[in-house]
C-alpha cells in the first residue's frame, strides 16, 4: 500500500508541476497521512476499530516517524484533509485492505484537497 501512495505522488506531481523538492516531500507526506486516515476510517466505520486506540496508534506511528508530523498536523486539521478522507470514503473495499480505484483516479481525486 506504501509504494501505491508513492505512486499516486508522482502522479501528482506531474499533474500539478511542482519543481521544488520541499514541496514534493509535503506533499507526499500528506498524501501518505490521507490514505493512513482513510483506512483507519475504514476500520473504525466497518470493523469495530476503536476510534480511541486507532488514535494513539496513528499517534505512535508518528512519533516513530517524525517526518511524518507535519503533515499529521495538517491532516487533523485541515478541513481539506477531512474532505481528501472523505472523498475516498467511496473507494475503499469493506475489509480496507486498500483502494479499490487505480493511482490515477486516486492522484486526480485527491489533488485538489493537497495544497
């Protein structure tokens, strides 16, 4: 699922143009925060997940990847991040092993809530 996002990145990034390595890297980054939020969503809405402990796990995953905290703000935040969750609500399978919609779709559906 990992090298999905990183691929729904480029295509991003392509379809945007951004040419600073910065942005990149916030970008990606809150691509990856998105779809994490998206599948604990999916968890907590279709399999009991706890919303309490999906929090303090999202929250350890965080704190053992620091680069990661930026963008953890920004999607916790941001009513942009809720509606990127929100948008891809639809596209994800009842187990949320992952999207059910190609890197394309999912690149072109969530670029308008990245910035």
């Amino acid at each position: 699922m990992k090298s999905k996002l990183v691929t729904i990145a480029a295509l991003v990034f392509i379809a945007i143009g951004l040419p600073v390595k910065a942005e990149d890297t916030r970008i990606k980054n809150r691509i990856f925060v998105v779809g994490m939020l998206a599948r604990v969503d999916c968890a907590v809405r279709y399999q009991g997940y706890d919303p309490v402990l999906a929090k303090e796990r999202i929250q350890e995953y965080v704190n053992e990847n620091p680069h990661l905290k930026a963008a953890y703000i920004w999607g916790t935040t941001s009513d942009k991040a809720m509606e990127a969750v929100q948008a891809l609500r639809p596209y994800h399978g009842f187990d949320c092993s992952g999207f059910i919609l190609s890197e394309e779709k999912a690149g072109q559906l969530m670029l308008p809530y990245l910035k």
